[in-house]
C-alpha cells in the first residue's frame, strides 16, 4: 500500500489567507514558546514547594512515555483515519493527509501553536482537577518536553542527514511510512513500540527517499514485514 506524493514542492491548505499563515509553522516556534513556558513552571513549582525534585525523577520520564503513547494512538488511530465523509476527509487532510503528499514542507512539519496549545490547556486542565500537584506538575512538564522532542526528531528525520546509526535507523522507518507502508511504522520519535506491538515494516531495499534528496518518480519499493 502506497500513497501519492510530491517532492520538494508546497501547496496551499486553506484558501483562507489567515488560515493558510496558521497552518504554517518555523520548526523553531514550538521550542522557543514552549521551553521557556514549562522551564518557568517547573522552576517556579520546585521553589513554591508545589512538586519536589524526588517526585519530578518519577513523573518526568512517566509524561515523557505517556506522550510516546499519545503520539503512536494519535498517528495510527486519528492522522490515519481517512473519514467516510466529506467533512473527516477534509479533517483528514488538514491534520495528516497534506503532510504525506508534500513530505518536504519544512512549514509543516511541527505542530503549529493553534493546534498544540489547546491541547496542554485540555490536558493541563484534566491534570488541574486531579488535584495532586506534586505528582501533575511534574507529568504535565514531562509530556510537554517528550512532545518537543518529537517535534525536533520528526523535523530532523525529514530535513537532516542522520549521522549515527540510530538517526539511520529512524530515518529508514518513518521514510518506509511515507514512500512504502503508510499502515505501518507509526512511531514517529522511536521505533521501539512499532516491534511492541507488532505493527512495524521495512522496505526491501534501500532508495533515493532514505536521504534528503529524492525523486518523485522513484518506484515504490518491496516491503517485508
């Protein structure tokens, strides 16, 4: 199975001029609104005394594996449903359908503020109404900073060349995603859960898509599972 899509080009997402600024994003922004925001926070919650540091060891790395989980669920369970309707087709295109038939967008490839932020208000808000802020401050810090890096690695996967083996690795699977198994390969930031739970793939041969450069009239290639 295999997708349609464009090298290297741009289209427009909305015919809407203001729309169309929104949904265009410099690959910093995220980092420069969202680092300062949480460092802040957290700092401000360590001295209050509102979370302690024994508290931020544990919750920490527990927000940052629960985003793991929300980006696989997200990917696979909403980007990847393409509707049976003209209003969820058109969802469906505007939150992941474009980004698979222009990959090289570099505009598109971090979530713009518009999306991102009413989602920490809704899960900062559930975490507000558990009342426990030593343990939610710390988990609400830690699935903001594992969002960011999946901003970063996605943005890198598409536009830097991995010079370890493990950026070479990644590069390979979410380019298998794009050029050859959309239905597979939904971690974007890690492989690790695709080999959990079963739903990764790899292509059968290397091609031109597994580097910066490419060709749009390339063939698809095998994929074995």
């Amino acid at each position: 199975m295999s997708r349609p899509y464009l090298r290297h080009q741009s289209a427009r997402m909305f015919e809407n001029a203001f729309l169309e600024a929104c949904s265009r994003v410099h690959p910093s922004i995220p980092f420069i609104f969202y680092i300062p925001l949480t460092l802040g926070f957290f700092g401000w919650s360590l001295y209050g005394g509102k979370t302690t540091l024994g508290y931020s060891v544990l919750f920490v790395p527990l927000g940052v594996l629960t985003w793991i989980a929300m980006e696989y669920l997200i990917h696979r369970y909403f980007f990847h449903w393409e509707g049976n309707g003209p209003f969820t087709r058109r969802v469906h295109e505007i939150a992941h359908g474009y980004h698979h038939k222009y990959p090289d967008d570099a505009d598109r490839l971090v979530m713009p503020l518009g999306a991102s932020i009413p989602m920490a208000i809704l899960i900062g808000g559930l975490l507000w109404l558990a009342g426990a802020p030593l343990m939610t401050i710390p988990y609400f810090c830690g699935i903001v900073w594992g969002y960011l890096s999946y901003d970063f690695i996605h943005w890198s996967t598409h536009h830097r060349t991995p010079r370890t083996a493990w950026g070479k690795a990644l590069r390979a699977h979410h380019m298998a995603h794009h050029f050859a198994t959309p239905d597979r390969n939904f971690g974007i930031s890690n492989m690790w859960v695709d080999l959990l739970v079963g739903s990764g793939g790899r292509r059968t041969r290397p091609t031109k898509e597994d580097s910066v450069e490419g060709s749009s009239d390339e063939a698809t290639p095998g994929v074995t599972e």
